[in-house]
C-alpha cells in the first residue's frame, strides 16, 4: 500500500493546507504588517471615541467608568494581533499558463480565474504603508462587468512588476 496525498486537506478552515493541496503560493508574511497597521489605524480612533462615550456616560448614569473602554481596547488589540496574520493566511494565488489563479477567504473562499485573454489592462499599485514594507498589490481589469477587476495584494514590488510583464507579454501575443 502507498501513501498518496490526499485529494482535499483534512481540516478546511487550515488555509495552509489548503493552499498548498491546491498549488497555490502564498501572499508574503510583511502582508500581515501592514494589515496590522492599517487596522490599527482604523480602530484605535474607534477605541479612543468609545472611551470618551464611556467618560460622557458615566456622569449621566453614576455607573462605574471604563467598562465601555476597557472592552473597546480589548477588542482593538484582538483584532490588530490576530486578525490581520490570518487574512493574510487565507490568499494565495498561482500564475500559469495562460491564467491567473486567486483564492482568498475562509468560510466563503472566493476562487478566481482570470485567463490573460479577457485582460484589459493592468497595474501595480502601492500605499504608502506597503511602500515603507516593500510590497505592492497587482489589479487586473478584464472585460466584463461582474468581478471585471482582481485585486492581489501582499506581493514584493519586484514579483508583482514580473507578473504584470509576463500577464502583458501574453496580452501583446495573443492579439498581435
């Protein structure tokens, strides 16, 4: 009797698994840097404005300060440290013959196919935060209305640049 891999990972909320039983490459690990910063930036203002609620009512009320706040940080500092590394878990993305391959997601994986035929045009963009970690996210705009654009973010800025020439090398032989 061999051991042959399985068809499908045995635990489907493993992204890694999953992943690498579909030869998918995963986004880089700084993604999860600046998931936490963005984050971070987005909730510690929420964080701060529920702290000052929690001050306003607790004149009005005379029940005791910093319930409000204290669950408000916690669920801040949750998020910044968990959430972000698992997102990042969760995308992974292959380019091959005449196709771009991206899955994301966890209870509702999204899996898309992108053959380089239907592309439009491409960019490779970069946010001020990715910019400071090196990566870039690629946008891939093909025909059509629904789902016309795919966005992979996490990539190191020279990978996403190679996967724009290689996606418009394709582009210029399938139409010259």
């Amino acid at each position: 009797m061999t051991d042959t891999p399985a068809a499908h990972p045995t635990d489907p909320f493993d992204a890694e698994a999953l992943n690498a039983a579909e030869g998918l490459h995963p986004v880089d690990p700084a993604y999860a840097k600046v998931l936490r910063i963005a984050t971070a930036l987005n909730l510690i203002p929420l964080a701060i404005g529920a702290s000052v609620f929690d001050a306003l009512l607790i004149r009005h009320i005379e029940g005791p300060y910093g319930l409000i706040t204290a669950l408000a940080w916690l669920i801040a500092i949750v998020t910044i440290v968990s959430f972000p590394s698992r997102r990042v878990s969760r995308w992974g993305y292959k380019i091959g013959e005449g196709q771009l391959r991206v899955a994301r997601g966890w209870l509702f994986r999204t899996d898309t196919i992108v053959p380089f035929v239907r592309v439009q045009h491409i960019d490779v963009g970069q946010g001020p935060i990715e910019r400071w970690f090196g990566l870039s996210h690629l946008i891939v705009h093909t025909s059509g209305t629904h789902n016309s654009t795919v966005t992979l973010p996490g990539l190191p800025s020279d990978l996403a640049a190679a996967m724009r020439e290689t996606i418009r090398r394709h582009i210029q032989t399938d139409f010259a």
